[in-house]
C-alpha cells in the first residue's frame, strides 16, 4: 500500500512539475512573441505562438495573440480559426469579438477587391499583383461570393456580441456605424451577386 501511495505522490509531483514548467515555458513563448509583434515581425511571432499553444492548447490569451498576428500577417482564414478558439476559452471576453469582426471585415474586402480569391479546395490565394492590375472588372465566382455574404454577416453577429458583451464601451456608435456600412454592403453584394 505505502508502494502505491508513493508512486501516486511521485506521479503526482512530476505531473504537477511538469505543468509548471509548462506554463514557464508558454509564458516565454507569448513574451518573445509580443516582441516580435511589436517589431512587425508576424511570422516570427506566430512560430513562437504556435509552439506555446503546442505547449498548452488551453491558454485563452496565446490563442487571441495568435489571431492578433495572423491579423497583422494578413492570413485571415487563421487568424478567424484562432479568434475562434480564444473566444471557446474566453467567452466573456469582449474585445475577442471585436477582433473577430474585424478580421472576417478585412478577410471579406479582400475577397472582394480581388486581392485574394479561392482555390479548388476553398482555401485562400493571394492574386499576383500583376494579375490583378490587369483585371478591369472584379468578377467574383459564386463560391467568393457566397464566402463574401458569409464573412460579412458573421462580422455583423460579431460587432452585435461585443457590444452586447462591453455594454458601456466608448466606441458603441462607432461599431454601430460598422455594422449599418457591412449591412449595406451585404445587400449590395447579394444585389450584384
């Protein structure tokens, strides 16, 4: 019985042990990441991130830096998939929200400059710049546009939830303008479309 308690306690303590070093570790990571953040050095920063959440996949404040540089980096799909995580952990969190919408906004204005569209898979592509300079008229495919609709109207629930969620928020008519304008350009969309 004592052989049993003591390696429950010794298995315990490495557990517990392990957990903190961990938690040293991510924390590490987040910290030379947000120096890499604020040197605009994106892709960096994203290794260092994507390491901490391989660490601990639990931590809601990795998952919203992460987002924050797939946002700065451009890669919306990503940082969309990584707002969405921090927001299962923090659904309290209102700015996550804010986040969010702004990165489906961007993502959606891109699509429909044409600046990306969609390969065969539904993944984004970057258009060449020449490819686009050329192009007189923007004419989106129906998957585009109907990933256009969805990005804006998810912007839309999303700008509604941060306000619900930070009632006393500064911004307030701000945002609501964003949503009447995202509104406005989901109609003309589905008018074009």
């Amino acid at each position: 019985m004592k052989k049993a308690l003591l390696l429950v306690s010794i298995l315990f303590i490495s557990v517990v042990s392990t957990a903190c070093i961990n938690k040293f570790a991510v924390q590490e990571l987040n910290n030379k990441a947000k120096g890499y953040i604020e040197q605009g050095d994106y892709e960096n920063a994203i290794e260092r991130l994507k390491s901490s959440v391989d660490l601990d996949d639990t931590v809601f404040e990795t998952h919203y830096n992460l987002a924050v540089a797939y946002t700065q980096a451009e890669d919306y799909s990503n940082a969309i998939e990584s707002f969405r995580k921090a927001i299962e952990l923090n659904p309290e969190f209102a700015d996550a929200y804010y986040s969010l919408a702004v990165a489906e906004e961007d993502y959606s204005i891109d699509l429909a400059k044409g600046v990306l569209t969609l390969d065969e898979s539904g993944k984004p592509v970057k258009v060449d710049e020449e490819t686009l300079a050329k192009q007189e008229k923007i004419n989106l495919s129906e998957p585009v546009q109907k990933m256009v609709n969805e990005l804006l109207a998810d912007a839309v629930n999303n700008y509604n939830l941060y306000l619900e969620k930070a009632s006393n928020v500064q911004d307030g008519d701000e945002v609501r303008e964003k949503i009447q304008k995202l509104l406005e350009e989901q109609q003309q969309q589905k008018t074009e479309g």
